[in-house]
C-alpha cells in the first residue's frame, strides 16, 4: 500500500525550488509564485519553443513538449503567453501528413528518440506534440491529423515500429479523439509488456492516459497503478533508472500519478 506521507516527506527533505512547488501544487491546487514561474521558463527561445541539452542553439520539439508537461505539473494555465507561444511553436511546425520530426540539419547531435530521418523517432515525436496540442486546446484538427497519421502506422497487434513510450502517448492521443477501437488495441499491447515498465515509465503512462480521459478502470491502469504501489522504497522514494539523483523527480512522477488515478477512480 502507497505510503503518501513518506513519498511527500522524501520530497520535501531533498526537491529543489521547482520540485517543491510541483508538489505543493500537486497537495493544494495552488498556482506557484511568480519566482518559480519565471525559473521555469528561462530560456524560452523567440520562436516560443525550447533547446534541448543536446544542441544549445536548436528549438526542438521534443524539448518543448517536456516544458509544457512541466508547465502542467505547476497548474500554469494554457493561456499564459509563454505557453501559448510554445503552443503555437508546435503547431507551425506540423508537416502536411500530420507528423512531426526534429530538423534534419541537427541530425549529427540527435539522441536516438529525437534523431530526424528515423521512423521510430518521427513516431515518438509525433505522438507527444499532438497529444500535448490536443491537451491543451489547439484547434483539433492539429490533434485529428497526429491521430491519423498513427493509425496509418499500427499493425494488427497494436504495435508501433517506435519506443514503448510512443505507444502511450499514441493511445491517450487517439482515446482523445475518440478512436477507440485503435486506443484499445495499444492498450492492449501494452498490457502485455508492462511488467517490462521502470518505474518512471509507469508514471509517465498513467498520468498520460488519465489526463487524456481514458477511465480509471481500464485494465492497463488497473495494473500499472498495482505495478507502481509495490515500487515504493522504504524511504517513500520511488528509485529512478536515472541515479540517485532523479529520485525526487521520480517520487514526485509516481506521486502525480496515483494520485490522479485515484481522483480518476472516484469520479
């Protein structure tokens, strides 16, 4: 049984400035202060977009589409004007077919998830910034097109020739909208494979397809919910694959995430 006191309290004796206001957010729904608000989004690009520790002078879309989630974490409204402009970064940069891939030109410093020209990579990307326009109410047609795209790309099993990680976010993409019938078919798969989930992985999918509408009692949550209880340390932390170091990160992903579900259970 998830332990919440011990979780909150290993946050609170080792997060930093923006951890904390994550989690107090998280405990009181209240909006941070303009301090942690400006931290955040330092370093904001004039096109609206973000650089990536991997290329200083790039605004890339994988990037950008982590600070929107963190920006999400810190209950900072979709209309403040950064993310607004980071909205409309993301939307500019959609190609015709309804994908997304990083500029080739940087191909020479890409990590493998980001790398453009690679099927696997464009998949990934193109499920995180549709799901993340869909979230946070682009006009839909930006999110219908990613969806579209996608579907093109399953195969029968519910399978994409991408990371683990593009399955879920192409399912909460499609629940959203309303292709159900190709989401279960995802969620499916990955009930399959979430035995094979690190924690932080667990985290990511469940606060994905809760925040995208999919219902508590969908099989899938029921067993990443149940996966993820028995990951908490003695300590309250939930260890990181990461290091020691992203442990804070990793209670706080794990916290977030039951605790949604369990907001999504008692609706």
């Amino acid at each position: 049984m998830t332990d919440l006191n011990k979780a909150i309290a290993f946050i609170e004796n080792r997060g930093n400035q923006v951890e904390l206001a994550r989690l107090h957010y998280l405990l009181t729904n209240e909006r941070p202060s303009q301090e942690v608000i400006s931290e955040l989004f330092n370093g904001q690009r004039l096109d609206g977009g973000w650089p990536p520790y991997w290329a200083e002078d790039y605004t890339s879309l994988d990037a950008s589409c982590f600070r929107l989630a963190q920006a999400d974490q810190l209950g900072i409204s979709p209309s403040e004007t950064a993310v607004r402009a980071t909205v409309h970064f993301l939307a500019q940069r959609q190609s015709s077919d309804g994908s997304w891939e990083e500029d080739k030109r940087i191909a020479h410093l890409a990590p493998v998830w980001a790398l453009p020209g690679d099927l696997a990579a464009k998949l990934y990307i193109t499920a995180n910034c549709g799901l993340w326009l869909s979230l946070l109410g682009n006009p839909d047609d930006k999110g219908l097109k990613a969806a579209n795209y996608l579907r093109s790309q399953f195969n029968q099993a519910g399978s994409l020739p991408s990371f683990l990680h593009t399955h879920w976010l192409a399912g909460g993409l499609l629940y959203k909208m309303n292709y159900r019938d190709e989401s279960g078919k995802a969620f499916d798969y990955l009930s399959r494979r979430a035995d094979d989930l690190a924690v932080s992985n667990l985290s990511w999918l469940m606060i994905t397809l809760v925040s995208a509408g999919v219902p508590a009692n969908l099989p899938l949550l029921k067993k990443a919910a149940l996966l993820l209880d028995r990951g908490q340390q003695d300590d309250g932390r939930w260890p990181s694959e990461d290091g020691p170091s992203q442990d804070v990160h990793s209670t706080l992903e794990a916290l977030r995430a039951l605790w949604l579900y369990g907001q999504s259970s008692n609706q």
